[in-house]
C-alpha cells in the first residue's frame, strides 16, 4: 500500500519555514475590516468613491451578480475601520 497522498508525489513541497515566512508577513492579514454590499451602480462609483475617501488601503471584490447584470454585490475590505464606518455611512450613494 502506498502511504503518499499527493497526486504528484515527486512534486516538490514548499518548506516550513517558506510558509511560516508567509504567514508573518502580515500582508494578507493587513485588511480585516469588511463589509458586503448589494447595490445596482457601477463597480467603478465604489471604486471612485474609496479613492477620494479612503485613509488606508482598501479592496474590491466581486461576490456575485444578478442574471440581468444590473444587482452586484462586493465585499469591500478595509486596513482601518474608521474608513469601513465611513464606507458603511455613505453605502446608500451606490
């Protein structure tokens, strides 16, 4: 019986410590406050608007979408939650 589970089994595996570098950099971490919004504007007004009103650095993904491409929602993930609380407060301008 073979003891090894990895589809390639002579791939080689990235270290412990390559990942543990990984894991402190902090860098996916950086971003912890969000919020999911479902509006029917364009993606480029929440952009537009994070951009004029952001302090810190802020991302937009696309969570989903409506058959007739009109009702889009976003998770929008902040560096501070003051920005989020500000994003939240004017989320009706979308």
């Amino acid at each position: 019986m073979n003891d090894d589970l990895s589809k390639y089994p002579h791939e080689r595996r990235a270290s412990d410590e390559r990942r543990d570098e990984a894991r402190d950099s902090g860098d996916r971490r950086q971003m912890v406050h969000g919020v999911r919004l479902t509006f029917s504007g364009t993606i480029q007004s929440v952009e537009d608007w994070l951009d004029d009103n952001c302090e810190g650095d802020c991302s937009v993904v696309i969570a989903g979408m409506s058959e007739d491409l009109l009702r889009k929602t976003v998770e929008v993930m902040f560096e501070s939650n003051t920005d989020r609380d500000k994003f939240k407060a004017n989320a009706g301008k979308f």
